[in-house]
C-alpha cells in the first residue's frame, strides 16, 4: 500500500489549493521473508483481477480518519465519489469537514478544484492512470484516496512492501459476508474486508498509522459499485465554475 495517508494529503497551490480522495497465521519464515498466507493471498489477488479487468467502474468510500488537535486525537470524515476507466481516465469528487474538492484526469492532463474557495490548477501527466498518479506523488506530494485500487494491477501495489499477512475469517460488511484479511508493513498495518462470492469487490479498509503518535487510523467504507456505468468522456474533464481562479502547483519541496 503506497498513497493514502491518516490525514489526507494537502496539495498546495498559490499557498491555497487543496485537494481532496479463517486461516492461521503464516509460521515465521527467514529473516526479510515475507509471512504470506495462501489463502489471504489468493482473495487478494481474485479482487486485483476483478478491479484490473474491468473496463471501467464506480464506487462510493465513506471515509474516516484521525488527527491531532490541540493535543487530542480527533475524527473527520468525508464522502468519495470515485469513477474510472482503464487506461486512462479517472474523476474524484470529495466532500468532507475539512475540504470539498475535484480531481479530473482525461488521459493527458490532471485538474484539481477546490470548490470552496473555486481554485483550480491544471498539470501534464502521462497517458495512463497509475504512471499519472506516480507523477503527481512524486512532484507535487499529493495523493489520491484510495488510489492503489485504481492502478492497472492493484495486487502489485498493494502488496510491493507487505511483511506478513493472514486471513482473519469471515465478517459482515452492512451484512454482506466478506473475507477479513490482515497485513503488515513496516510503517502501517492495514486491513480489508473483501466481499464473499462472485464479485470479490472491497467493502472496508482500515490502515493504522504504528509510527505516527497515537497510531491514528484511516478507515473507508465502499459501496454503490458499478461496473456498467456508462461514463462520458466529458465526466473526466473540468468544466471550471464561473468566477474559478487557475493557479499553478507547487512542487512539494516548495510547501510549507
């Protein structure tokens, strides 16, 4: 798991952008060995071949997450609003307690609106989803909620620095049985609920922070997918709101 962060990520921009998106434990192998349990493995990967395969879909993420303030872990929350479509498109809408914002990626470019204060700013990005949300990590230190599900093989990203993993069972989602897995990485352990049955879509993810001060979480429910959307090409493109401003990114070594 590479992008997502407790508190999500802000971009800046002018100094004012802002964005926002049943099986044991495996035995213990050689040191620097990754603990991998089969089964987990596998249920990971049928969701990985499910969300790569697909032409293009939506899903909806209630998201929590923790931060500090004034000295006590507090909650906020927020509303995702995720479509893609493989290549190379992609749209997230984003309504939460601390911000409301767009991001629009039509195959060449990627928008970011803040539709509080209807600023946005525009950047090139290669033809393809994953290599574009690489880019705008690794120039600008934004990143996109939820975004290891949307790159062209989930499983890879998801899984590139796991230490260990496991099944825990199988657990009701809004009383839809899923498979509960359980990983852990060096910084963050992470766990995802993955819907039993046919179409293996996520339901739930919870990541913990071990290395931030209270270990904050980040936890979204998904729901309301759809893999027969019928996407416009216009969906994937910002229509600026009268009276928006266009601002230029920042680089991340540039923010305050």
């Amino acid at each position: 798991m590479r992008f997502v962060s407790a508190r999500i990520r802000r971009i800046a921009v002018a100094g004012a952008l802002a964005l926002v998106v049943c099986g044991a434990r495996a035995q213990a192998g050689a040191p620097g060995t990754p603990e991998v349990d089969g089964e987990a493995d596998r249920i990971l990967r049928s969701m990985s071949e499910l969300l790569s395969a697909a032409r293009e879909f939506t899903f909806r993420a209630d998201v929590s997450y923790d931060a500090v303030v004034a000295g006590q872990m507090v909650q906020f929350g927020g509303v995702a609003n995720i479509a893609t479509r493989h290549p190379a498109r992609l749209r997230v809408s984003f309504d939460g307690d601390e911000r409301k914002s767009r991001l629009f990626f039509d195959g060449s470019t990627i928008t970011i609106l803040d539709a509080e204060r209807n600023l946005y700013a525009v950047t090139d990005v290669p033809p393809e989803t994953g290599a574009a949300l690489d880019v705008i990590f690794e120039r600008y230190g934004f990143s996109v909620p939820l975004s290891d599900l949307l790159y062209p093989d989930p499983y890879e990203v998801l899984t590139a620095n796991v230490r260990s993993e496991f099944l825990v069972g199988q657990h009701e989602i809004d009383g839809t049985p899923c498979h509960h897995l359980a990983f852990s990485q060096d910084a963050i352990d992470w766990q995802i609920w993955i819907e039993a049955g046919k179409r293996p879509v996520p339901r739930k993810l919870v990541i913990t922070y071990k290395d931030q001060p209270g270990a904050p979480q980040y936890t979204a429910r998904l729901s309301r997918w759809n893999f027969e959307p019928k996407l416009s090409e216009g969906s994937f493109r910002l229509q600026p709101p009268d009276g928006a401003s266009r601002m230029e990114f920042l680089p991340k070594d540039a923010m305050p």
